[in-house]
C-alpha cells in the first residue's frame, strides 16, 4: 500500500467490535499498517492500531479523522495476523483480543507524561470517598502519572489535581525507563551430558532452519530440559530472534529466573500479574522496539507487542493454566504454536507429563519428539506405592494411614523433608448439621461453602461470597451441632502439627500465601527451612526442593471422580508431578498414595511407572468415544439471572441449532454447577469430527442469535471446563 496516497485508515479499536472502524487520514499525517492512533469514537478519543489502509472511502459516508499517530514502532504485521486467527478461532471479536495487546497504553505516550504522584504523607484536609480511594492506591509509595492513579482509583483526574493543591499528594518525574542489556549466549552454559546434548543438537538445528515446527521435549522431572531448551534459546537469540519462555504462573519463581540470568549473563524481562506499572510499561516498550530479547512470562505474554519472534518455549506445556476461561478464552500452548505457524519459527513444547494432545501430534507427524531418558544423575523416577485406603484404618478426625505416618516419622528422624499434598484449599470441604443434615450453601450458588478455619470464615470457592461461621444450624436453629465434614489442607495441617509437635511445618495455599508471600514461603522451602511442608497443587508443579524425599499423596482419587474427559490423564500428570518433587537432591525419594481405588488402571500404572501403557490404554478410550484429540469439542454456556428464561433461551438455541455431518449437538442440560454468582447455566457440548469445521458449524448457528436483557452465551471452543 502507498501510505502517502492512501486515504481512509481501518482502525481496530480494543472494543467488543468485530472488526475495524474507518477514518480519514488527513494530509501531512503520514501513516503505516501497524501504527498505534488516536481516533475520536463518539464524544471520546481512543488508541487504537491502523489495521489497512485503503484508497475509496465507502460511499456516502463523511469520515472523521485520524486525530495523531505516535511515534512508536508499529506493531509488527505477524502480530496482526495473529490477533485476527485468535480471534476467529476462539469466535471472539478482534477488538477484544486487541484489548489484551493494549494493555499497556501508558507505554505508548511514555515520553509524554513524565511527571507522577505519591502520597506525601501530610492528610488531605478534606477527606472524600474518592479521596480515599485514591491515598488508598497511592498508600503503597510508588509513583503514578494522574491518569493511572486516577483510573486505578475509579476517580476523575480533577480529583488528583485537587489532592496535590491540598498536599497530600507530591508530584515527582518518572526516573527513565531501565534498558535491557544484551544476552551473553555463553554466559553459564553447562557441561550437557550426551543424551542432553543430543536433544539440544536437534533443538538447535531446528531453530537454525528458521521454519515452522513444533517439537515436543518429553523427559522425566530433573532429566534436563530445562538445560537443553536453554541452547535452543540460545540459538534463537543468536539467529537475532525474540524469544518467550511460557510458564505456568505460579513456576515464575525467583529461583527459576534467577537460573534464566545465570544462563543468558542478563536479567530476563518477566511478565506476570504481579508485576509493576512502570515495570509492565519497561517490558512492553521494550519488546515493541525489539531492545528487550528475552521474556519469562505467564500466558497473557503472547500478546505482547512482539517485535520478531523468533522462538516460543512452552515449559509444563500440559498444564491447565494454560488455559483462560475469563474474558477471552484461549489456550496459550495452542495459541503458541499458531503464533508460530504465522511467524514461521520453531515451538518447543516441554513437559514430564506431556499432553495427550501432544502425544497425538507426534504420534501423527505433525510435531518433532525429543525425549530425555534418564534423571539428571540419577537413574530413575522416585519409587511410588499405593495405600490402599479400604483397608486402613482412621481415626475419626484422621486422614493419614498408618504406613504413611510411619514413613513421615522415619524421614523427619532422618534430617529430611517431607511434602504432604492434598489438593483441596480451605478446613473442611462441607459443613453439616448433626440435628437436621443441613448443609451449609452459597446463597448466590449451587455449592457447598468450604470452611476456612484461619479466616474463620465460610468460603464460596465459584463466587468468594464470605460469611461467618454461623453458631447455630441455620435450618433447625440447634446450637453446637455444625459439624466440618471431609479434610481440606487446614485441616490436614492440624493432623500433622499433633503427630509431629517438632517439626517445622509450612502450609502453602493460594489462600493462605499469594505474590511475593509465596514466593518467599517457596525458597524458604527449597533451601530446607521447613521439614514438613503441606501444601495444594501449588507445590506440586515445577519447584525444585533439593531436600525433600518423601511424598505423601492424602487423596489420589479426587481428581478421578469427575465427568471431565481429561480427568484420567490430568491425575496421572498431577501425580507425576507431585511424585517427581521428591529426591530431587542428593538423596533418592520415594511417594506414597492413598487411594479407594487401588487397582484403578492409572494407580497400577503409578505403582509400575508405566506411563505410556497408561496413555496408550487411555488414548484408545478417547479414540472410541471420539473425544479429543481424536474429535473436537466447543461448549456454548447460556447463563441468566432468570432460572425460566434462562431455560426457554437454552431451548429456543436447540431448535435453531442446524444439522450438520460428523457433528453432534448435546444439551441442553442444567450445568453440572447450575447456579454460580446468582446466575442459572445451561450448557451444551458440540461433538466434531476433525474434519468438521467446527468454527463455521458455530458462526452459522448463532448468526442471529442476539441475548437480550440479563442473558449470556458464551462459547467455549476446545473447553478445558465441564462445570
Ligand atoms: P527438568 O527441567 O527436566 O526438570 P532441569 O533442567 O531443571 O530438569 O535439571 C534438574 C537439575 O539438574 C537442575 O538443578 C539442573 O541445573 C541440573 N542439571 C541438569 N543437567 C545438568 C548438567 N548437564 N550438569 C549439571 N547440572 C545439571
Ligand atoms: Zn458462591
């Protein structure tokens, strides 16, 4: 396109629009596709980003102008394309995935507003709702420009003006943005062992071809992978690439960055929910003029401005936190790979628990396979055995068996750590009445209220509703007969703490620890400050405790009761996983499992370390039901304040739903939660063949479909829900 002579500019705006407005450029304002603009909408200015420029206006129809370009790389034509496939895929409106790619906007004008604001500790004189709300953001000490700190706190930017008349706030210049320096490629390389070397070899020549291709880096926990696809990103930065290393949220530890500095000779940009204004605007502008080389992100750093990508690394590739219900829904480890198609560079997919998707992607050529055979010195995963919990005998109140606490007594004795893992957050799970059998709900949903004994408080897990522990059973009104039913972690702590007075317990929970906390609680772990450390699946993944070599597993068997299709498949990684922190060090470990299920073809495969006799037995299950990766799945969930309504509009979509081949609509029912935050769901499933274009059979159905008043539909395509 000749950008001198075009005259109309598409712009997308991060709106629920599915595609570009159209305005005029005016002469002397020279633009390019990419550019970052500010358009008028309605009586407001918005940033948006020059998605085409074209000659004819569309008839009849005066154009408003394009009000200023800033003068900012534009953001790279690879990255439009993706917002555009994601958003078609996922049958999202492009605007909004061009929301999450804007997140920063502050990034963009950064040269111009360089003056910011910080409490200054004198009181205002006048102290107003608003006022407070913003000395409550501003309270933390950091400065922000006035239009951040008057967004953040809900308030107009008059009302901060205001406040620094007053005194109570003090303005100071933003200090530069810190540069990012250069990767040092041979900074900390280590002596790889032959099979290690051999993977990067292949991992090398792949980012060297400089072509599409996903490889899947499957190998034991501590086997290495993590060493080898630091040479392939190595090779990506050589080659000139950009390069983003994936990671589940909660793996972006201190520890683990610390390893990404050590390798590359330069701190790496982070990306994550707990990072800093000012530091989120560093990594964006440093990614969009392409100084800043390597992020360590969490899965909303796809959308960053990506200059050049040249390599995606996609560490715990299997993991749920991949993927996003809020908002837009994607699947990150997905998204990656696309990312790559359209960029055409290589994407390593590395796990010890590889997805069945994955698998199913090498086992029909489509992805490369590197495999890691042996534990970095040493030979072979932890031994697990099972417990079976029909035989045991438990105390009332108690949850650990006999040989498990013996094998916890024989390593505290030993000097050594001990994991105790049970995934449920909270004291107890329900809350019964002894008199009546009353169980204690959430009133806005379908759901037991979870016991939080160090909140002393009841807990909505669907809805966060919070209420006292009530006295007496609010059903019959007996006092004293509320009685907790069912372990969760709290509850298991208070077991431990009375079977092993000495020991130095630490209890993580996304409850109880979240953000620095955590992080902390976590190395404290790790350099052995704790001997018994009780935790959810917040321990289970991707740590490294070089002290620990029991694991004790209080319930296998919760994760299999559920109709979720990928449940087999998610226990086994989550048991690996979990199994796999113990005898990470100098001393071999060892897991043990309780489980009612002991002869379960998964706890048989646990015992024998049979994992691929196990996903082989489970990929047939799949491929028989059609389920994926054999088929492909999308769920519609249809929610309303309205339980009728709600129902006649889930019913109303059934009839309209067309007939298509290899294709089939189930539902509607109720949602196995049908009642969360007020609100009543419906769901159905659509059941694909691969073939069937899934997306279509979707956009044609609900072409018109337009929910009024309090009604919702949101799609799901490739759920990882079944709630
Ligand atoms: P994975 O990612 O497969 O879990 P890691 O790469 O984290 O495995 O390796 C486990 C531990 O072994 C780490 O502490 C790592 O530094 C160490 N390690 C792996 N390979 C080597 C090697 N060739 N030389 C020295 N230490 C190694
Ligand atoms: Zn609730």
């Amino acid at each position: 396109m000749n950008r001198d002579s075009a005259t109309v500019a598409d712009v997308l705006l991060p709106l629920a629009l599915p595609g570009p407005y159209s305005y005029r450029r005016p002469p002397g304002l020279l633009l390019t596709p990419g550019d970052y603009v500010v358009v008028p909408l309605g009586p407001r200015q918005m940033i948006g980003v020059v998605w085409a420029l074209r000659d004819a206006a569309p008839e009849g129809r005066a154009l408003r102008d394009v009000a200023e370009r800033f003068d900012f790389p534009p953001l790279a034509e690879t990255h439009r394309k993706f917002v555009d496939w994601l958003a078609a895929y996922y049958l999202e409106p492009a605007g909004n995935v061009l929301r999450m790619v804007l997140r920063v906007p502050a990034a963009l004008g950064g040269a111009r507003e360089q003056l910011a604001y910080r409490a200054s500790g004198t009181a205002p004189r006048r102290l107003t709702p608003q006022r407070a709300r913003v000395l409550d953001v501003a309270r933390d000490g950091f400065a922000m420009r006035a239009s951040e700190l008057a967004e953040a706190a809900g308030v107009g930017t008059s009302v901060i003006k205001a406040m620094v008349k007053d005194g109570a706030l003090e303005e100071v210049s933003l200090p530069a943005l810190r540069s990012f320096a250069e990767p040092d490629l041979g900074a900390g390389t280590l002596q790889l062992t032959r099979d290690q070397e051999q993977a990067a070899r292949e991992l090398r020549a792949v980012v060297a071809a400089r072509i599409h291709k996903v490889v899947l880096l499957d190998g034991v926990t501590g086997s290495g992978k993590t060493e080898v696809y630091f040479e392939a990103m190595a090779a990506a930065l050589a080659g000139g690439g950009q390069v983003l290393l994936l990671l589940p949220e909660i793996a972006l530890t201190s520890t683990f960055l610390a390893r990404v500095e050590a390798r590359f000779g330069v701190e790496p940009a982070q990306w994550h929910s707990d990072l800093r204004l000012r530091e989120r605007e560093r990594v964006w502008r440093g990614l969009a003029t392409g100084e800043a080389r390597i992020v360590v992100g969490a899965r909303s750093a796809l959308f960053l401005p990506w200059k050049k990508l040249g390599l995606i690394v996609v560490d715990e590739e299997h993991e749920g936190a991949y993927k996003q219900d809020d908002g837009v829904s994607y699947h990150a480890r997905d998204m990656a790979v696309l990312y790559g198609t359209i960029g055409k560079f290589p994407v390593i997919l590395s796990s010890a628990t590889p997805s069945l998707e994955s698998l199913v992607n090498v086992d029909r050529g489509r992805y490369g396979l590197v495999r890691l055979k042996d534990r970095h010195g040493r030979p072979e995963l932890p031994q697990i055995s099972l417990i079976d919990m029909k035989t045991a005998k438990l105390d009332s109140g108690s949850w650990l068996s006999v040989p498990l606490v013996d094998e916890l007594a024989t390593t505290l004795a030993a000097g050594d750590q001990a994991l105790l893992f049970l995934n449920r957050r909270g004291y107890a799970p329900l809350t019964l009445c002894r008199a009546c059998g009353h169980r204690l709900e959430c009133p806005n949903c379908a759901a037991s209220l979870v016991e939080h004994r160090f909140r002393r408080q009841l807990m909505c897990h669907h809805c966060g509703h919070l209420e006292a522990i009530p006295k007496a059973c609010p059903a019959c009104q007996a006092e004293g007969k509320l009685v907790p039913v069912g372990p969760g972690i709290e509850r298991l702590a208070e077991e431990a703490a009375r079977r092993f007075p000495e020991a130095r317990l630490a209890i993580l929970s996304s409850d109880l620890s979240r953000g620095t906390l955590l992080r902390d609680a976590l190395r404290q772990v790790e350099r052995g400050e704790h001997n018994l450390v009780i935790g959810t699946q917040l321990v289970a993944k991707g740590h490294h405790f070089p002290f620990l070599t029991l694991v004790g597993v209080v319930d296998a068997d919760l994760a299999l009761e559920s109709s979720d299709p990928r449940a087999g498949e998610r226990t086994w990684a989550l048991m690996a996983q979990v199994a796999g922190r113990a005898g990470r060090g100098d001393k071999p470990g060892r897991a043990l499992i309780q489980t009612h299920m002991p002869d379960h073809p998964l706890m048989q495969a646990l015992r024998k370390g049979d994992r691929d006799g196990y996903l082989n037995q489970e990929k047939s299950i799949r491929e028989r039901a059609g389920l994926p990766p054999y088929g492909r799945l999308a769920a519609l969930i249809i929610s309303g304040s309205d339980g009728a309504e709600t129902e006649r509009f889930a019913r109303s979509l059934a009839k309209i739903a067309p007939s298509a081949a290899g294709l089939t609509v189930l539902g509607p029912a109720p949602a196995p939660i049908a009642l969360v935050r007020g609100r009543h769901r419906w769901r159905f499933l659509v059941k694909a063949q691969r073939e069937v274009n899934l997306q279509a059979y979707l956009r044609d159905w609900l072409k018109e479909v337009k929910p009024k008043g309090s009604l919702a539909l949101a799609v799901d395509v490739d759920p990882y829900s079944f709630l």
